[in-house]
C-alpha cells in the first residue's frame, strides 16, 4: 500500500504522474481562498512548474501580481492576462447588441448616464439597462422600434437598483461593525464603516490612503486620544480575515500592503454608497456599545461618558 499525503505538493505531482495527467488544471474563484492558503499555493505552484504540471487560475485580482508577492520565485514564470478593466467602447457594444435584439432605442444621453453610475461593471451596466427597458414598458422584442429617450425612467432605474443592493450590503456592512464587540474597546470595525459612510465613492474606488485613515479614525472616534497608529495597523492587516469570519466572500473592502491604500473593490457597493444616504445608513447600523458603556450622538459624533 502506498501511502501519501494530498497536503503535500510532490505527492500530488507523483499521483498525477503515475495516471499519467497531461492536462492543464483549472483553478475557478482563486480569491475565494484567505491569503493563508493563497500564500501556500504560490509556494507549491514552483514545485508543480518544475514536475510539467501547469494552472490557470482564475479571479479578480486585488492587485497586479499577487502571486509574486507571496513567492519572488515566480518571476518570470506565470503570465497574467487581465480581463478587465472594460473600456466605455466595450459597454456600448453590449447596449447596442442589446437594443438590436429588442428592436428599440435608448437615448445616447440615457446611455452615458448607465455608463457613468457602473463603476466599470458590466453586470450594473445589465441591470440598469433591464430597469429602463421595464419601466419604459419594454418586456420584448418591439415589432415597432420604440425609442427610450424619457430621463425619469434612468432615475426610477438607479434608485430601484439601489434599492435591490440594500440590504445584502447592509447585512454585510452590519457584520463588520459587530465584530466590534469581539474586540471591545476601541471598536475599531466599526468606526471604518462610518467613515467609508462619509467617504466620497470616487475615493473610495481609487483608495484612501493609510495616512489619511488615521486622522479620519480620530475624527470621528468618540475616544479620539486612544486610538493609535498600532491600533490601526492592526484592522487593516486582518481586515481581510474578519471580513472572511463573518462570510463575506469574496470581500468588500480590502486594503492594498504594498500600495498602503484601502479600497472598496466590489461595485455594487459602490453603487450602493453612492446612492444611499449616509445618516440613513448608519442609523440601521448597530453602534457596538455594550453596558452601555457610551452613548454616541450620530449627528456630531460627540460622546457622553
């Protein structure tokens, strides 16, 4: 009997050769995995290469080589192929596809609007195309070209799409503010989704930076003097755990080492925050008090001790 351990990268490659495997493995959903087992298969991924055994992998990238940054030995070994970002030409092309199947017409001005409001997201792009469609009584195919060209029917689009994304996100959004209470104290999860609360999206998208995360921490924190450096260096290093721990997969938010950024990477949350209105949101987000230890007024973020 022969004995071997499928935890162990060069006992998966004698396997694999003795049913004499010649083809590529597919690895689907590669950023479902926590960076730990990330970490660990970028060092086997060396050991595969060596034995012929070759991978494509699959998924969104939080940054550009980030297989590299967990082995160097890679170099020159793996090849990205980026599939995004699409470009506004690309949209344009699925709408016109779109309307040449419906028969009908959505004004250009309509149009860029979509555009505008995807963050780059095709699937938003979809969607809001469907709610126009549906609201201007478009169900079908038209035998008749209809022309779609009324702006009230893009508005009642982008707030029922808002709407649909509501509460997935604020389920989420909930989770990370109470892991809070795991923590005590400071509360610092929480206090990261008020002040991405208050951020402004196009910030949002393109990162806020590490030094500009502290003073922000301290501007609405209601112990201010308390909150240090270390203490925040610790939230960004596990955020992608925590938001793992609590299911949210793949992640909302993710702060970039090398870059020293932190970025909502998922666009529906985007969209989300963009149309959602900020003291609305936090009021149906728990502030992680216990014993009634403080009381926050929301308005000004003041506290009473």
């Amino acid at each position: 009997m022969w004995e071997f351990n499928i935890e162990i990268a060069q006992d998966v490659i004698e396997l694999l050769h003795k049913v004499k495997f010649k083809k590529y493995i597919v690895l689907e959903n590669f950023h479902y995995l926590t960076d730990e087992t990330q970490r660990a298969f970028s060092i086997d991924l060396r050991v595969f290469q060596d034995s012929g055994i070759r991978f494509i992998i699959l998924g969104i990238g939080k940054e550009k080589n980030r297989l590299l940054q967990f082995n160097r030995d890679l170099l020159d070994r793996i090849c990205e192929i980026p599939v995004e970002p699409w470009v506004s030409k690309d949209f344009k092309e699925v709408i016109k596809l779109g309307e040449h199947y419906l028969n009908i017409s959505i004004a250009e001005e309509i149009k860029e609007k979509i555009l505008e409001n995807s963050f780059g997201n095709i699937g938003i792009v979809q969607e809001l195309c469907k709610y126009v469609c549906l609201f201007s009584g478009v169900n079908k195919n038209s035998v008749v070209k209809k022309n779609i060209l009324l702006k009230e029917v893009l508005e009642k689009a982008l707030e029922q799409k808002a709407e649909d994304y509501r509460a997935s996100h604020i389920r989420s959004l909930e989770c990370i503010a109470s892991a809070s209470l795991r923590t005590r104290g400071l509360y610092m999860p929480y206090y990261l989704i008020v002040i991405i609360a208050n951020t402004d999206v196009n910030e949002l998208l393109f990162g806020i930076t590490r030094s500009k995360l502290l003073p922000l921490f301290k501007q609405y924190h209601y112990r201010p003097d308390d909150v240090r450096s270390s203490d925040l260096t610790y939230l960004l290093n596990n955020f992608a755990e925590l938001q793992l721990k609590n299911y949210i997969n793949p992640p909302l938010i993710d702060y970039d080492l090398v870059g020293r950024k932190l970025r909502v990477i998922d666009a529906t949350l985007l969209y989300f925050l963009k149309f959602e209105d900020t003291e609305r949101l936090l009021e149906d987000i728990e502030i992680p008090i216990e014993d009634n230890q403080v009381k926050i007024d929301m308005d000004n973020y003041t506290v009473e001790v």
